[in-house]
C-alpha cells in the first residue's frame, strides 16, 4: 500500500523513502503529487503544525498522510529556532543561511552550555478517522563550525549525543536509527494500521 508523506522537503522525503519501503509501504511525497496547495504553517508547535498538514492533504487527496513538523531547539537560545527551524534567518528556506545565524547567534556559549536538541512531531490523517500524534527527539551540542556532508539541515552543526560525530558526519542508515524522525516514526508504527 501506499503512504502520502505531507512534505516538500527533499531530505525529510529521502529519509521516509528508506524508513519505510523495508516494511513494504511505498511512500509518495508532495513533490511527486502536483497540484496540491502550500499549507500555511499557523500553529504554535511542532504538534499543532503537523496536524494541519496531514489534516488538509488528507482531505484533499481522501487518503491516509503523515505529516512531519520539526526543527532543533537549542537550550541557550531559549529554544529556538523551534518551530522556525526552516525560515530561521529569512523568508526563503536556506540551511546554509540558517547555520550560520545559530553559530553567531552562540558566539561566546561554551561547550557544555551548547546542549540542544531535535524535534519531531509527526500527525497521521485519514478521511473518517481521528487524527493521531507523537513526538520524537534526540539529543546533543552545537558544534562551533559545521562538519560533515550527509543529512540536510542543521545536521553539520549537531554533534549527537554519545557519538563524537554530528549527523552530518554519520551515515544516512545511522541517522535513521537514531534521529528525532526515527524516534517518533517507532511510535508512530504501531498506530499505522488503524488507518488503512
Ligand atoms: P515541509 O513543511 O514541507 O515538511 P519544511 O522544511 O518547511 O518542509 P518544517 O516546517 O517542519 O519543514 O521545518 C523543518 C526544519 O527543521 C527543516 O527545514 C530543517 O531546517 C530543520 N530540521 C528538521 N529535521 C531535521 C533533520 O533531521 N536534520 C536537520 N535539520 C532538520
């Protein structure tokens, strides 16, 4: 069967792509479903905005969707960028941009004061059925500079908890057994078939 994955975002839909077709879902993501509107994100959390989402593209396709909100939270800067993760430093999304506003933003934090964390909610939606949440998170540090090639993002910037390494740096299997995606998706599993 298949899964909509209420996204635009390329590397959200990757990581789907590969947590998924193991089980034998195949998942389909906005930008292989044209004609389908941008959903304003008005809510004030990442739940709130994964709801929106699935909810909409639900309604518009009669299917069952996923939606996924997330961003990184960083303890010094009071959480955010939080549920501003994508636009954090403009109206277009530009991680290179965006990087670059949280290591200023930080100058001077020291390392054990860099703690920060990434985020996921995820919201599934289907035509006469309630919508269901959970969330996911993992935890680490801002590194100084960025570091690593993989992922997308804020992935150079967050050295993982434990790892000596930041998701950027690790591999795209890695990162998907330990993310803030992979977190909430293991929740989000045993929910899955009410709504097929
Ligand atoms: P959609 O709404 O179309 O899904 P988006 O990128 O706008 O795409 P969000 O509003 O949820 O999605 O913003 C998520 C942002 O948080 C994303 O653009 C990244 O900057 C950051 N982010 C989320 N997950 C991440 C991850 O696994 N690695 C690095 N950065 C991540």
């Amino acid at each position: 069967s298949q899964i909509i994955i209420a996204t635009r975002n390329e590397g959200k839909a990757a990581e789907f792509k590969a947590l998924f077709e193991p089980k034998g879902l195949q998942v389909a993501s906005l930008n292989e479903l044209p004609d389908l509107p941008e959903v304003e994100e008005t809510g004030h959390s990442f739940e709130e905005n994964a709801i929106l989402k699935a909810e909409i593209i639900s309604k518009l396709t009669g299917k069952p969707v996923i939606a996924d909100d997330s961003g990184l939270s960083v303890d010094s800067l009071g959480g955010e960028p939080g549920i501003y993760s994508a636009r954090y430093a403009g109206e277009e999304k530009d991680d290179a941009a965006n990087i670059e506003k949280v290591l200023e933003s930080m100058k001077g934090v020291e390392k054990d004061q860099r703690t920060a964390r990434f985020r996921c909610a995820l919201a599934i939606a289907a035509p006469g059925k309630e919508t269901k949440t959970v969330e996911g998170s993992v935890e680490g540090y801002i590194t100084e500079k960025p570091e690593g090639l993989h992922g997308f993002g804020y992935d150079p910037i967050f050295l993982v908890k434990d790892k000596g390494a930041t998701m950027a740096q690790i591999s795209p299997e890695e990162k998907n057994k330990i993310s803030h995606r992979a977190d909430a998706l293991k929740k989000l599993e045993k929910l899955i078939g009410e709504y097929f």
